[in-house]
C-alpha cells in the first residue's frame, strides 16, 4: 500500500511542536494526518525584555498611585515618606538578589513555591500557593480591574447614570478588563508578552515624563510649596507602617522568577530581569514621590488614596486631571496583565505535583500556555469583582505575602550550608549581608505592622494557617 512511518516518528517528544507526517502513500498523492503531540511542560519563550517588564508591570500598579497618602498620615513626615521609599527599594533588591541565586538553581514554574517545596517539604509549598490563589493575584487582579474601570470611567466621563449606578458600571468594565486579558495570555505566551511589554514601556514612559515636566513646571513657577513637618514628629509606629504600605508597592520584585520554566537561558536572563526590573522601579518610585510632595500644599496629600489626582491637578492644573486618569488606567491595565500572566504558572507547578486540581497542570496543545490555570484564576478573580470582598483581601494582602518570601530568602542560607557544592550559576551579590538584612527587615516590618494592625494580620494569618487542613485533607482524598 506504501510507506509506513513508525509510530515513534509521529509523536516524537512531548516538549516537541506538533509535526505533520506523511503516513501512507497512495500513487503519487500522499495523505497527510498532523498529530499532536501532547503537552505536559512550558515552552522557553520569553527573553530578558520580557522577563523584566512583568517585574516592573507586577510592581508599578495601585500602591504607588494610593499610599503616600495614607504614609504621610501615618509617619506625619515627608522626609521619613521619602525615606520609607528609599528602604523599600533596598529590602526589595536584597531580595531579588537572593532570588536570583534561587531562580537560576531551581529554573522552574511557579517562583518560591519550587523553592519551598525542594527546601522545606510540600507543606509550606502548598500553604504559599494556597496564599498566592486567593491573596497574591486573584485579589489584585479584582483590585486592579476595579480601578481600572473607575480611571477609565473617569477618563473617558461616561455620564450613564441613568442605565446603571456608577458601582455596577465599573463592576461590568471591570470583568470584562479581566476576561479579555485571561483570553489574552491563554492564547499564547509570545502574543501575551508582546502585550505586557508594550503595556508596561507606555506605562514607564507616561511615568517618568510625568516626572520630568512636573519638574520643569515647578522649576518655572518658583517650585514655591508648603513645607512639611520634620521627621522628629513621626514614631516608630508610623515609620513601620507606611514601610508595610512601601512593600506592597514594591510586591512584585520577584516577578520574573514565576517564568523560570519559560524563560530563554534562565541563568542570565533571571538575575538581570529581577534586578533591571527592582532597581528601575525604585529609582520611578522616588522621583514621583519627591514630585508628589513638591506639590504647592503636599500636606493635603495626608490620608488621601487619591494622592496621584490631587498632586498632578496641583502641579498641572485642573485641565491635567482626565489626562492622569488615563495614566493610572493604563498603569492598572498593564499591572493587571502581569498578575493574569503571572499567577497561573504557580497553579500549573502545584497541579503537576499533585497539589491542586490536576486540570490546572493541562497545557493547551496549540499555544503552550497553562489555559486551565488562567481560567480558575480568572473565574475567582470575577467573583471578587462581583462580591466586592477583595477590598477586604488588599487590607491584609502585604502582611500575608510577606511570610514566603521571607521563608524562600532564608532558603538561601539553609541551602548553602546544606548542599555547599550545589552547582549555582548565579551567587547572591553581598552574602551574607543581603539575605540578612532583608530578614531582619521584613520580621521588623511584620512585626511592628502587627502591632498596628492587628486585626488585618490575624486574619492574614488565619487565611495562611486555614491551608493546613486543606493540604492534609486533600491528601487523605487523595489517597
């Protein structure tokens, strides 16, 4: 009848693009069947370009546009303000420092959840994947879509009162920002990061050029303000507090170390992404805060969440304020992005350990994306968004992503004494002294928040421990 092709040939590896064989031949006319090959690992797609935009998108989003505000009524200072900034910055290059180490050790989906599992057991791992599900990304992508919507709202003055309240206009804007995005990044990794990169060079860009002509136009106008109070009047308390604020806005230094099964030679490209990207959004985060308060009145800035508004109308006039709303809009949109791209690849490495449903470790045959994991993400995210209870999440969302972290920094230590001749194709830069100091400064933050907030970082670690029976009663189904 003619050839035949053996079967080996036709299905070839499962990390291998889906081949077309020629099985028969009749005549000179072949018959022709593609088959698949299934699919159960990601595809290493992503450059460093595209690894430290997802770290800058993940960063750059509400905290910056919300908490100086809230910091300045905290810490009543705007030197201590700057100050808290300038900390944040360095605690989150500590970190990325000693991801880095991390990331290029352990190139795999899923960030520290790899790194608590193959360091402390499958216990923590499931407890930082259990947190990330609802209070690492669904909650910040229903925050993120829901503010989306009120800037874009706001922008666009969509005067529609009259169909529907303003809540539930935003509500439906924001589910749809949400589907359309999770339809987005299921459809290919290559399509999706093109997206992230575009979204977040726009971002970069309106940011820093925000602050270059605000400078200009207080440099033309005499750069007259009204001074605020010195740093003696804050207490530790304040200080401590708008520290957690600071570190909510940095969440994200470790961004790039969720692609690591994805990213094109993950032991150049992880450490330069990770610290390009922290370091970029420190140096962004204090020139737009030392422009916030160098506004004419910054002490009006005290407990405002709409800081960013009321510092662009200050420094740029009335006129500026539906051109900031956009800003912030486009800032939310490409943060929203990165929290879509992002979180799915934890759900993916816990699924493919048989930690979550197995569904979830599905990788779609055509576009190599976790498309299952993307789904439940974005089905939890709209049930945020429709509820109204992620606002509740984001209360406590900086303290209850603090602790993993900080376990997978001190994983550092622990592997470097318990496996000294481990191949490591990057060295954290400063060690000891970097790891350190990062944890001696996030138990401090999560301490001294604690004491000021009690009520949030119980219910943060009540969120955390409510993972314990989960994982073992998962387990006895299981088995």
């Amino acid at each position: 009848m003619g050839d035949h092709k053996p079967l080996s040939a036709v299905i070839g590896s499962s990390n291998a693009a889906p081949a077309e064989v020629t099985l028969f031949h009749f005549a000179a006319l072949p018959f022709r069947v593609t088959i698949r090959a299934p699919m159960s690992e990601l595809q290493r797609q992503l450059g460093a370009g595209t690894a430290t935009s997802v770290v800058v998108a993940n960063m750059i989003g509400a905290g910056i546009f919300t908490t100086t505000g809230l910091m300045l009524a905290e810490a009543k200072s705007g030197t201590l303000v700057l100050l808290a900034w300038f900390l944040g910055g360095v605690i989150a290059l500590c970190g990325a420092l000693c991801y880095a180490e991390l990331a290029t050790m352990m190139p795999r989906a899923g960030g520290e959840y790899a790194y608590l599992r193959e360091i402390y057991g499958p216990l923590p791992a499931f407890l930082t994947g259990w947190t990330s599900f609802f209070v690492g990304f669904s909650a910040p992508i229903a925050a993120s879509a829901m503010g989306g919507a009120a800037y874009l709202r706001a922008a666009l003055e969509l005067e529609i009162s009259r169909l529907a309240p303003p809540r539930v206009v935003e509500k439906a804007i924001a589910v749809i920002l949400v589907l359309a995005l999770s339809l987005l990044h299921s459809l290919g990794v290559r399509l999706g990061g093109r997206v992230q990169n575009v979204l977040t060079l726009l971002k970069v860009v309106l940011l820093v050029g925000m602050v270059a002509g605000g400078f200009v136009v207080r440099a033309g106008t005499g750069g007259e303000s009204e001074p605020l109070s010195g740093p003696g009047v804050a207490d530790f308390r304040g200080l401590g507090v708008a520290l957690l604020w600071v570190m909510f806005a940095y969440s994200g230094w470790n961004a790039a170390a969720y692609l690591g099964e994805e990213v094109e030679r993950p032991e150049r490209t992880l450490p330069r992404s990770l610290l390009l990207g922290t370091l970029a959004v420190m140096l962004i985060y204090v020139a737009v805060n030392a422009l916030f308060l160098t506004a004419r009145d910054a002490s009006q800035f005290a407990g405002r969440v709409t800081v960013f508004d009321v510092a662009v109308r200050q420094i740029f006039g009335e006129a500026a304020g539906r051109w900031s709303s956009f800003l912030v809009f486009f800032a939310l949109l490409s943060s929203l992005s990165a929290y879509v791209l992002i979180g799915p690849r934890v759900y993916f490495a816990m699924a493919r350990d048989g930690l979550f449903f197995q569904g979830a470790a599905a990788v779609h045959p055509q576009f190599a994306t976790p498309a299952r994991a993307i789904w439940a993400q974005a089905s939890c995210a709209c049930v945020m968004v429709l509820s109204g209870t992620f606002d509740q999440l984001l209360t406590y969302i900086g303290f209850a992503l603090g602790i993993f972290p900080w376990m997978a920094v001190a994983g550092v230590m622990v592997l470097r004494r318990r496996e000294p001749q481990r191949e490591r194709p990057y060295r954290a830069w400063g060690y000891p002294v970097t790891p350190v100091f990062f944890l001696l400064a996030m138990a401090a933050i999560l301490a001294v928040s604690f004491a000021g907030r009690p009520r949030e970082s119980l219910i943060a670690l009540a969120t955390v421990a409510a993972g314990v029976p989960v994982y073992y009663l998962w387990f006895r189904s299981r088995a």
